[in-house]
C-alpha cells in the first residue's frame, strides 16, 4: 500500500512524501486505516518496524483535520524529545508541538495552547492530579511501548493514567504502540481496542547463538567466525569489516566500561574518528572532567563507546549522535539502551543473559528483554540483514540459550499496581481529585485498570483499606460517614508528586527541626525518603559511615532506628546525605566519583531526586515549621548546582557551573555588578571562560559593552538560544 492512498490530507501527503515515506509497510498498511478511522487500536509488532508512523499519522490527521487534541505519552524523557522532535518537523503545516517532561508540581497551562503535548507517564499523571483543564479536551492518546505496563517502575504510573483518561473522556481514540507480547489481545481488551499483531519487520532478522567460532542460526543455517578466546570483538570484528555497526549488551556497567576499553585499540586500527573540542567537552564532562568521561573520550575517539545509567544525561546523547553519524562503529551497554531508543545496528551481540540480584545472585532476564535487545538488529535503508547473536559458553548452554530465548515467544505482560507501596501514592492522587471519594470509589477506579483485565483482584481492598488508614493516622486523609476527603496536607502532597511515605519522613524531620541544624542533616533527612535512592554499601563503608552516624546521631532530624536491622539501609541514605555534602561544598566533582564508587549519572540523578524533596520540604515547612522554609529553599539552589552559598547568585548564569564560578568569584568578580563592570577580554582569558561565554555572560547582565570588543570570534545565536534552554547539568 501506498501512503498517497490514505485518507489524509494532501499536505500532509506531501510532507510525509518529501520525508521518504511511500512505500506502507504490511503492518502499517494494515494498521494505519483503522487509526485514521478514528478506532481504537492496539499495534504489537517487533521493534524497528516502524510502530512510530502509525502513530504520527493519526495524530497528524487528528489534529490537521479534525481540529483535535493529542496526548502522546512516552516512558522516557529521551524519548519524549525525540518524538517532539520528529513532530515538530510538521510545524509548517500549523500544528503546534509541546513537550512536558519537567516540573511534577504544575499543571502546565501554556500546554493547553499546543495541538499535541508529548509527555513522560509521571507527567502526563501530574498534570492530572493538578486538574489540568485541557486534559478533558484531548481526544486521542497515544501510549507508545505499552508493554511496559509490566514495569514495575513505569508500569502503574502508565496504567493508573490511561485509565483516569479513559474515564474523563470516555469517547476517545487511544493508540497502544508494543512490542510483540503473548497477551496483546488482553492488553487491546482493556482498551476496547481493535488489535494488529505481526512478527513482519522491514529489515529480515536472524537469531542465532555463537560458540566455538560458529554461528548457529534459528533457520538451521551456520556462519564461521573465527573468535579465539575473544568472541565478542570477533563478532564485532566481522560487523565493522563488512561496513555495518553493532551493538553489545552486557550486564553491568564495570563490564560496559571494561569490555569498550579493551577494544578500542583494536577498533582504532580499523579507523577511529576525530573529535571536536566540542565534542570532547561533553565527553569527559563538561564543567569537570572525570576519570570516566576521559575514558570515555578515548574510546569514542578509537571507534566505540560504552553507554550505562551511570554516565550523565549529556554524555549518553553524544554517544548516541556519533553511533547515529557512523562514527561510533559499536556501542557496549546495559539492557536500558535497549528499551525505546532508535539505535538500531546490523548486529546486536547479547553477551550476557543473566543479571545480578542482591537477593538472588545472578538470574535470568526475561525472554521479553532479549527480545527487544535482538530487535535493534537491522537498519531500515541502511542494512540488508539483521543478526542478533547471544554467546554460549558450551554446547548445553548453547541449546539452553536456543531453546529459553531464540525460540521463545515474549512473556506476557501484567499489572504491577496492587502492592501497597504502589497503591499508596495512586490513591491519594485518585482522592485528591476526586476521581474517586469512598473505599467503594477506589475499588471501582481499579476495577477499570488492566489489573482488573488478568486478576481477580483477591486481597485489594485489605491493601487498600490498609492504605486509606494509614493516610487517616497521618491526617492526610479525613473520613466522615463513609466519604473520604484529602486534608491540606495531603492535597499538597499529592501534587508534588511525592511517595506519601517521603511526605512523613520530611515532616518528621520538620518536627525536628533546630536553628543550628546541620547542613548534613537537612540533606539526610531529604535522603531517608523512600523517592531517593540509596547506594550500595561496600565494606570499606562501615566503619566511616559508623564513625559519622555517631558524631551526628544527636543532630540528625531522622533518629537512627533502634531495629538493628534497618540500620544498614539507615547508613546507606546516610551515605548519600555525605556525597551531596561533598558536593555542596565544592568537592571536585571527580573526588566525589572515585570517594564513593559512582558516575556521573549517580551523582546527577540523586542531585535531581534530593532536590526535588528539598523543594517539597520547602512546601510542607510552610504548614508544619515556617521558620524554616528560607533555609531549606537556599539548600535546594545550592545541591542544584552544587556550589557554597557565596556562588547563588553567579551559577544561575547560563553556561556558568560551579567550576566557572568558582574562578570567577575566586578572581574578585563575585556579583552580577562585578560582572557588568569587568571587561570583557579580562573575563574571556579567565580558565574555562574562552570569548564566547564571557559575551554571552555580559549579554544576561545587561552590560554596555561601548567599545570593548573581542577579536576574532562570531557567535553562533542559535547556538546560544540553544544554551539558554540547557538543565542545570549543562555547564
């Protein structure tokens, strides 16, 4: 089928022409005219198919011509930019895009103005619980990987928020995008949804497992691959000779990083690549360089790259922009890379199949998982073939890996709402609107989840009668004859979307509350909630983190427990509260990675998760300890940027982090009026300055530059717009 033959508008035909679509593939041929019918449709087909397509069609059509309003949810904050991306490539034709990925404690009204809002699950639910009146006007959804419904992270958020849509707007069109799962025809069930399974994929795919120099391919054929003692560089060998790119998935970070070092010298060989000075600075990192970001610079510039949660934001966007240009011939990460992210590769070499569990030691990941890594194998346009290979360390477990996963079909998927950790925030969020205002109600909201769709739902109303009485023992919650009514309190803590557990813990530090009290101690306090994460305590963490909790225990606003054993996940958040101190305190950055065995992403995702408690510590203060709101709003600023209170005003600068401002404020410019009056070319020359920044710095002051002028350079405007909207990361 051909996409001219849709019934679209020619405008839109046109674009979609000029972008290279002419051709439907058979899943899309099938799938497209049912979505711009305007039914409901879930679409279940294997990864790189392309699932997008039907997706921007409908909503395209929704909005061109039918003058609607389109909410696309997404899993991850990448993938909301990517797919804003791709849609704002339609903005000529008048359709405006928005992208809500950010504050969880707003309901974004500028929203309501965009034709199609993006938005994260987390999101997408603010903006539910904050009442969102725009919300009630979008009439089709689209839910891109659904399957990760089963998450037990994600999953619920996705669930609980399809659902409170499905309710408010009971006539809307809702497009599920997945994977192929078993129980596809369920998850269309729940969604009064028409469904469309295919295994068809544009670029043939085979799966196959590797040993002893052989490929053993699933259609019974056999390719020799001489491998030695190293099969994997021997398959990615194989790969970059033959013109193509791979992917390698392994289990651990320490494996990515391993394994991409000792091959770069050998990928070097093959041709490495250049990097920019641009280039570089994002890899080592920015405003600091570190150990890892060097590392990491080294291999990009031999060929490969390592990928894991563990490197920042900033650096896992450079190394996916050099594997998209070619540059990076192969990429060795952690399973994360696998789940949404358009990195497809001619061969995806899976080289571990277990992960390691702190309950269980190593075991199995899941079909579905490998699934979805195989499935990156195979670039439309750009490959003949596909070949996703996993290795076998003998015979046996050769047939073991052909039998578990080649030849296996995906698990399905399941509800992961009905734990009462789980259940406790959403509850409070249904109550807090109004979406439901009884026991009863609650149980009728989860009798139209997909919970409902597989379960029987034995033993929900004991969890959720055991969460609506904790929530009436904290007067989050008032109950009178029957009806249920969120306090103050409680509506405050749902809208800032924080664990109703957290909320306790930062109250009883609030109760806690001193004038002297320590630094250590507020971010301990923001550190014990159950939204941040702790880290792992090694051995050698014992003894200081004891020696810490004795000198403090008397200060801390949370007391240590006197069960002994919760006293090692006490330490562990104690072990955090020490790292953001060292952070505040202008530790360099690399002392802090090395001192506490963590990336930079640790770093910057506890920096984020603590922040955001400290802003709802700010909140509640204002109810339960109002002295103390100014001292914990300037701690939020001051773990956001990582600086001691002497730099506030001078980091909140684009472009200027904390190691630029320290060599400011250490070279006597120390205000925003030292900055208006300092000149130019003295600021330029300041290490890590340069004459672009110190321009762009004196721009936001509103200095007169009169007749100081630096020679030699050009600014780039869009570039520095481009600055302007960077994070708080983006040094």
């Amino acid at each position: 089928m051909r996409l001219e033959e849709l019934d679209i508008a020619d405008s839109l035909k046109e674009r979609f022409a000029s972008m290279g679509y002419v051709e439907l593939h058979p899943p899309q041929a099938e799938a497209a005219p049912l979505a711009l019918s305007g039914r409901s449709l879930v679409v279940a087909i294997p990864t790189a198919s392309g699932k997008s397509l039907i997706g921007y069609l409908a909503a395209l059509k929704h909005v061109h011509e039918m003058k609607g309003k389109v909410l696309y949810i997404v899993p991850l904050k990448a993938l909301a930019s990517e797919k804003g991306e791709e849609l704002r490539s339609f903005s000529s034709l008048g359709i405006k895009v928005a992208v809500a990925t950010g504050d969880l404690d707003s309901e974004d009204r500028k929203l309501g103005d965009a034709d199609i809002i993006v938005a994260t699950s987390e999101k997408a639910d603010s903006i539910l619980r904050h009442g969102g009146n725009w919300m009630s006007s979008v009439s089709l959804t689209i839910a891109d990987e659904v399957h990760l419904i089963h998450d037990p992270g994600r999953g619920p958020t996705l669930e609980v928020a399809l659902t409170k849509l499905m309710l408010m707007n009971p006539e809307m069109q809702v497009i599920a995008l997945s994977a192929t799962i078993s129980n596809a025809s369920m998850v269309a069930d729940w969604l009064k949804a028409e469904l469309v399974s295919s295994v068809w994929r544009p670029v043939p795919l085979r799966e196959g497992v590797y040993h002893d120099g052989e490929l053993w391919f699933s259609d019974n054929t056999r390719k020799g691959i001489d491998g030695g003692k190293e099969p994997v560089w021997a398959l990615v060998e194989d790969t970059v000779r033959e013109g193509g790119q791979s992917l390698v998935f392994v289990n651990s970070r320490r494996s990515t990083e391993s394994l991409a070092t000792k091959m770069a010298p050998k990928m070097r060989k093959l041709g490495g690549s250049r990097l920019d000075d641009d280039s570089r600075t994002v890899l080592e990192g920015e405003d600091e360089s570190t150990s890892v970001g060097r590392k990491l610079a080294a291999c990009v510039e031999a060929g490969v790259a390592f990928h894991h949660a563990g490197l920042s934001s900033e650096q896992r966007r450079a190394v996916e922009k050099g594997f998209r240009s070619g540059e990076v011939r192969c990429i060795v990460a952690t399973p994360t890379l696998a789940a949404g992210i358009n990195l497809p590769a001619r061969r995806v070499v899976v080289r571990d199949t277990t992960r390691f569990d702190s309950n269980n030691g190593n075991v199995p990941i899941s079909v579905m998982e490998v699934k979805q890594m195989c499935g990156r194998a195979g670039r439309p346009r750009y490959d003949p073939y596909g070949e996703a290979v996993l290795i076998a360390r003998n015979d046996r477990d050769r047939d073991h890996l052909i039998m578990t996963y080649i030849l296996a079909e995906s698990e399905m998927v399941f509800s992961k709402l009905g734990s009462e950790p789980v259940l406790r925030s959403h509850v409070l969020g249904l109550l807090a609107t109004s979406a439901a205002s009884s026991r009863e109600g609650i149980m009728s909201f989860l009798k139209s989840t997909f919970m409902a769709q597989h379960s029987e739902l034995l033993g929900l109303r004991e969890a959720v009668d055991n969460v609506v009485d904790f929530f009436l023992s904290e007067d989050m919650l008032h109950e009178t004859d029957g009806l249920l009514r969120t306090s103050f309190y409680g509506k405050r803590v749902s809208d800032m979307y924080i664990d109703p557990l957290s909320a306790v813990t930062l109250r009883r530090a609030l109760e806690s509350w001193k004038d002297d009290v320590e630094e250590l101690a507020v971010l301990h306090a923001a550190c014990s909630t159950t939204d941040v994460l702790s880290l792992y305590l090694r051995k050698a963490d014992y003894g200081p983190m004891e020696i810490l909790l004795d000198r403090m225990a008397e200060h801390l606003l949370i007391p240590p427990p006197e069960n002994l054993g919760e006293r090692e996940f006490f330490l562990a958040d104690l072990k955090v509260a020490k790292m953001l101190n060292e952070w505040i305190e202008e530790t360099e950055e690399e002392a802090i990675l090395d001192g506490f065995s963590v990336g930079p992403g640790d770093l910057r995702s506890r920096v984020e998760s603590v922040e955001w408690m400290l802003y709802a510590m700010g909140e509640l203060s204002g109810m339960f300890r109002p002295e103390a709101k100014d001292r914990i709003a300037r701690m939020r600023i001051r773990v956001s940027y990582g600086v001691k209170d002497e730099l506030l005003e001078l980091v909140r600068l684009r472009g200027v982090g904390r190691s630029r401002a320290r060599t400011m404020y250490d070279n006597g410019i120390r205000t925003l009026e030292d900055l208006k009056a300092v000149d130019v070319n003295r600021l330029s020359a300041l290490k890590g300055i340069g004459p672009k920044l110190a321009l762009s710095m004196k721009r936001q002051v509103g200095a007169d530059m009169g007749a100081q002028t630096i020679e030699d350079v050009t600014i780039d405007e869009d570039r520095e717009e481009r600055a302007g909207q960077s994070s708080l990361f983006d040094f």
